[in-house]
C-alpha cells in the first residue's frame, strides 16, 4: 500500500489537532473529522473513506470494515487494537496499524506521580488543606528513597517507570511473563523475581508496600489468576 492510495482520511475520535494537519500538509490528504457517530452513522459513512483513525471510543466492528468497500488502513492512536476486529479486517485486506509507543512517557510520568501521591498522602493533605486545615503532622506520608518498588509488567511503560524511581533511590524489582531477566537487569537496573516472589521484598522493606501494574488489565489478570498472593497484593 503506498500513501497515494490514500486520498480520504475519516477521524472518528477527539484527537489532538496536528494528527489532521499533518496528513492535510504531509500528504495531500483530505481529513473528515466526524466524532461521535452511531455505529449505524459510522457503517454508512465508511464507504467514502481509504482510511479510518480512531481512538477507544469508536469499535471497528465486521460490519464497519465489510461496508468500507474502499477501506484499505485503519489507525488506531494508542497501544492497543482491541476495539477493532483484526480478523475481519485481515479477511477484508485491510491494514491495522497502532501507534505502541505514543504514550508511554505520558502514561510512566502519571504511574510515577500517583505513587509519589501515595506515599506523601498528597490527595487527602490537599484536601485537608482545602477544608482549611492545617494538619502537618497528620499527613506526613513515608519517603521513598530506599524502598523497595515491584513493577509488575516490564514492557515499554514499565521499564520507564523504574528509570524515573530509581531516581528517588528505590529499589526497582519486577516481573515479566516474557521479557528475558538478564535483559531487563542490564539495560533498566531492574532485578526480575518470579512472581509469588515479588511480595515479600516489597511487603517487608521498610515496612511500606509499593506494588505497580504497568501491563493491560487482560494480562494483569493472566498472571494475577496463577497467584493468590499477587491477586490479594494487587487488591
């Protein structure tokens, strides 16, 4: 498929702005950005169309890919595709294509802010604060530095995750189903422990627990349901 086959472009969901621009001044291509369309809108409206963009919100049913007789790419902005049919759009020619890396920082920089909030009580001292209190010592949370942080999932957010803590001087241990120990070790200073072996370290150093998903909820649930002591941490 070459980009001159794509002439008309549909964008189903809210997306920033310069996604439109740039394939209107990149590449010639002619952008309808219609949100919020009924699933019945969107098979009557796809047939116009070369390709489609999308986020979460639009599901890219059989019934989609089948009506779009000239659909030849559908783009979905974020990791995953598991609102489109893959195999309907394989079996229709069409290309699915995903953008794996787009959030990753944004989505290690929240991971790591909200931890920060959790162990400095930074939502109930704001709050506290609010309400017009002053209670210093009541919400004085626990430091970082020298605890010991289990990152369970250590993919492409994961791995950004433990760089960004190892910063405030915590150990950084983990899990992954795939991705080889040595590798994870060498690269991200990160020491990979079987799964029901994750807890004890991070229950018991310093007495504070700092477990961390950073994988999708299906696989979260994959490896959480071989281990009651991982399902009852992630609780």
């Amino acid at each position: 498929m070459a980009l001159s086959d794509i002439r008309r472009v549909l964008i189903s969901d809210s997306l920033a702005p310069a996604c439109a621009h740039i394939l209107r001044s990149q590449g010639g291509i002619e952008v309808t950005e219609s949100t919020g369309l009924t699933p019945q809108e969107l098979i009557a409206k796809i047939q116009d169309y070369d390709g489609l963009i999308v986020r979460s919100a639009t599901k890219v049913s059989a019934e989609v890919l089948t009506a779009g007789s000239r659909l030849k790419v559908v783009g979905r902005a974020g990791t995953g595709v598991d609102n489109v049919d893959v195999d309907a759009a394989t079996k229709n020619g069409i290309i699915v294509m995903n953008t794996p890396t787009g959030n990753s920082i944004s989505a290690a920089e929240l991971t790591c802010g909200l931890i920060l909030c959790l162990s400095r009580q930074i939502p109930q001292a704001a709050a506290s604060m609010k309400d017009g209190k002053w209670d210093r010592k009541k919400y004085m949370g626990s430091e970082l530095h020298g605890k010991t942080l289990g990152i369970l999932g250590l993919g492409r957010i994961g791995k950004e995750v433990a760089t960004r803590m190892q910063s405030f001087q915590m150990t950084t241990i983990g899990y992954d189903p795939i991705i080889p120990p040595d590798r994870v070790t060498a690269q991200f200073g990160v020491q990979q422990f079987p799964l029901e072996e994750i807890w004890p370290p991070v229950r018991l150093h310093h007495g504070v627990a700092h477990p961390c998903c950073c994988c999708p909820p299906p696989q979260v649930c994959s490896m959480t349901s071989h281990s009651p002591s991982a399902s009852a941490a992630c609780k």
